[in-house]
C-alpha cells in the first residue's frame, strides 16, 4: 500500500513523506498508522528497522493542534541519546510543510538550558530520555498536564535498562492520556506489565519477520583472534568495495583502538562511546550520517541511535553480549529495504556461543575465512 493511498493524512503530510524518499508503506506502518489516527492504542511487536518512527510519528504530526493550543500534546519516550535525536529529526522532516508544528528533544548529556528555551517555545511534541524528563519535571520545566498521547519507542529496551520506574512515574503524571502507543522489539514482561497498568483495548500488531519485511542481510562469520582479527577486518574493509561501514566493539577501550589502529592504516574512522561528550557524539553522528566518515566504530550504546539507511557492511569486532544484542547490531544495515552485509568475528572457544546464536535467530551465516594475503574465501563449516 503506498501512502498516498492513506486516509486522513493530509498533503502536506504526504508531500513530506515523498520529500524523504518514502512511497510505499511498511507492514508495521500499514497496520498502525490508521489505528493510532484514530486514537486506539496500540502495542507493536515488529523488527528493528521496519519503519516504526513513521508508524507513530505521521499520527503524532497529523494530530498536533496548532492553533490556540500553546502546551505539549504528545510524547515520546526512548532509551537513548542517539535515538531520541533520530526520532526529532525524522518528525521533524514529517512536520517540514506543517507551520507551527514544534518539536523538542529532551535527553541526558546536553545543559538543561537550550532544553528549557525549546520547551518556552511551546512544542506540540517532545521526545525525551527517561531520566531527563524526570529532572525537568522536578525542576518544573516542562508541563504535562494536558499530554494527551504517549509513545514508548523500543519499549523493551528502554524497560530493560533499568527505566521501569521512571516511565511509571512519568506515564502516572499524566492525567489528561487518551492514548498510550508501544513499540518493541520483543514483548518482554516488563512491556506486558506497562501494557496491563496503562492502556485498555490495545489493538496488538505483531510483524513478522517474513522473507518480505526481514531486513535482507548477508551474513558472515569469520574465526580469528589477536593479531590476525585486525588484519582480517583491513582485508574486508579494502577488499569487499564498502563505502560505509560500522564496527562494534564492547568496550570503549576497544572501541578507542580500534579507530586509531585504522587511522594510523590510513582509513579515515571515527569512533563513538559512552565517554565522550554529547556534542562530540552528535558531531561524529552527523558526518557519518552525511557520509563524511567511511568507517564509524562503536559501543552498543550506538545501537539503537544509528539510523542511516545506506550503511554498506555492519561489523561485530567483538562477540556481542547476547543474541538480542547481535540482531540489534545488524539490524544498521539494510534499512528502508535495501541490502546489506554482516560479518562476525568469533575466537575457537567462542564456537559454542556462535553456534546458539544460530539456533535462537535461525539466520544463516556462512562461515569466511582471510588468508595471509588478505584473499577472502568462502571456509569448511563450524
């Protein structure tokens, strides 16, 4: 179904939508956007990058009230930094022909002061962290008490980092909600908690990850420790023609020397971590999202902030934690129903782990092998 076949959302909506190169809707925003238009809750079960910021965000700009209505009306709580910038900018781009519809970010790791100015701005909409909103409410900087719809973006993540009490806080200040919409990855028990405590009659919408809509990767494994993993990674960087690429690490002090050992080979990286301060996150995040920078390498807490719909390979250096950590990781590459790459290195005594992952995702990734002289190659089996 394409978006202009969508009733109730205006032109100007519509023409933004075609602005951002979007024509034909996803599954998961084919079944929630006229669900949430007409002010039915939802909780949604679908994959990492199906489209889900569209999903609520053209519902949450087709329903901002511009005229005499100076107070904020919706909001959007996500785990992260990076994601809460993604989600403002995409709704922004969704508002580009909507006058007088605002939108503010509210996160952790930036003065509360451009914060506080944003929000004397009067904003329909606001995406906010968990913690900080908290602060602002605190601080009585932000007004709440005429929010009448509230997003959760990657519920089960954001319940899962230990937020459970602030959203209940958050969503308990909330006395005029109508409308209480979840998106996640998984429907964990926390998520199904928040469900029964705050909404009534939620339509369920589950996508599936069906040949159609699973992001179209192409996976590979690759055994190799010390020395030779460092090599194996210049080897497919230079050889396998990628224009962008992500690596994960799992520690900052990896994730520090990995970008130096590939700058020092003469590969124009970046690196992204917890450590390093908000406008230094954002200012790597946006080259890259502009394609300044080839090759970004990065902690999990890029994870879920990343959303560039051409990144060419995603690399796991390091083993990730979990299975759900790996699924989010590749889940970089081939957004917006392009193709994409993924490689994964594993040390000997990691076999075990890799071939778990196997079973629990029922991926297929096919074990590569670099030669001395850098010749990749399809290897024997694990």
């Amino acid at each position: 179904m394409e978006f202009k076949e969508l009733a109730g959302v205006s032109p100007e909506t519509l023409r933004a939508v075609e602005d951002m190169g979007f024509s034909q809707m996803t599954e998961v925003q084919e079944k929630a956007i006229p669900v949430m238009l007409s002010g039915r809750e939802i909780i949604a079960k679908a994959p990492t990058g199906t489209g889900k910021t569209c999903a609520f965000g053209i519902p949450l700009v087709e329903r901002a009230l511009v005229r005499d209505a100076p107070w904020i009306q919706s909001v959007v709580l996500c785990p992260t930094r990076e994601l809460c910038t993604q989600i403002v900018d995409e709704l922004r781009a969704l508002a580009k022909y909507k006058e007088g519809v605002r939108v503010a970010a509210i996160y952790g790791g930036q003065a509360m002061n451009p914060q506080i100015e944003a929000l004397k701005k009067n904003p329909q909409i606001v995406v906010a962290t968990p913690g900080r909103m908290l602060d602002h409410m605190k601080r009585r900087t932000i007004r709440l008490g005429k929010v009448t719809t509230v997003v959760l973006d990657e519920a089960d993540e954001m319940l899962d980092m230990g937020f459970f009490k602030d959203v209940r806080k958050i969503l308990d200040s909330l006395p005029k909600k109508e409308q209480m919409v979840m998106f996640s990855a998984t429907i964990s028990r926390e998520v199904m908690d928040i469900g029964w405590l705050y909404q009534r009659d939620a339509e369920e919408i589950t996508v599936r990850p069906v040949e159609e809509s699973r992001p179209r990767i192409t996976q590979y494994c690759c055994c190799t420790t010390g020395r030779k993993r460092f090599l194996d990674l210049l080897a497919i960087l230079k050889k396998e023609d990628l224009d962008r690429v992500l690596i994960f690490c799992n520690t900052k002090y990896n994730t520090a020397m990995i970008c130096d050992m590939l700058t020092r080979q003469g590969l124009p990286a970046q690196c992204i971590h917890g450590d390093m301060i908000q406008k230094d996150r954002n200012r790597v995040m946006a080259r890259f999202k502009e394609g300044e920078i080839p090759v970004m390498v990065a902690t999990d807490v890029a994870a879920r902030g990343i959303d560039v719909t051409d990144i060419d390979a995603v690399v796991n250096y390091d083993f990730p934690q979990d299975n759900e950590t790996y699924v989010h990781r590749i889940g970089r590459t081939a957004r917006a129903r392009k193709e994409g790459i993924s490689y994964l290195f594993y040390s000997a005594d990691e076999r075990a782990r890799l071939k778990n992952l196997i079973r629990y995702t029922r991926f297929e990734i096919s074990p590569i092998a670099v030669s001395e002289d850098g010749v990749i190659a399809p290897a024997e089996g694990l």
